[in-house]
C-alpha cells in the first residue's frame, strides 16, 4: 500500500507493507478485546502489546482528531 504523507511540509510518498499478515487476529501483541466501533490501537510499553482504546487519556497526551 501506498500512502502519502507530508513531513516538514514537503509531500512524501511510502510504501507500508503488513509482512503477510491481513487481520489483527493473527497479530500476537495486539489486545483488541474490547475494541468497539472507533477505537484505535494504543501501545502499551508496560505489557509490550497494543491495545484498542475508544477513550485516550494518558499523563500529557492530548488528542484532537476533529468531530466525526
């Protein structure tokens, strides 16, 4: 897949590749348990998984992403 990103406000084009893996169930670091419609994958350093979140709050982390 192709994605096009800006950094440093020149537009830049990379390519993402999955390594053969097409679901987040054949993933073994990823907690989507309680994943619901919206979530986002949130790393989690203490247990080294990612884990879907709905809700974001973290000591100093602050999220805008707009209204949907």
């Amino acid at each position: 897949m192709n994605t096009r990103v800006t950094v440093s406000n020149q537009p830049q084009v990379i390519k993402v590749t999955s390594g053969g893996v097409n679901t987040l169930t054949n993933l073994s670091d990823v907690n989507f348990n309680n994943a619901t419609d919206g979530a986002v994958l949130q790393y989690d350093a203490a247990s080294n998984t990612w884990i879907a979140e709905n809700v974001l709050q973290k000591s100093g982390l602050s999220v805008n992403c707009g209204n949907f």
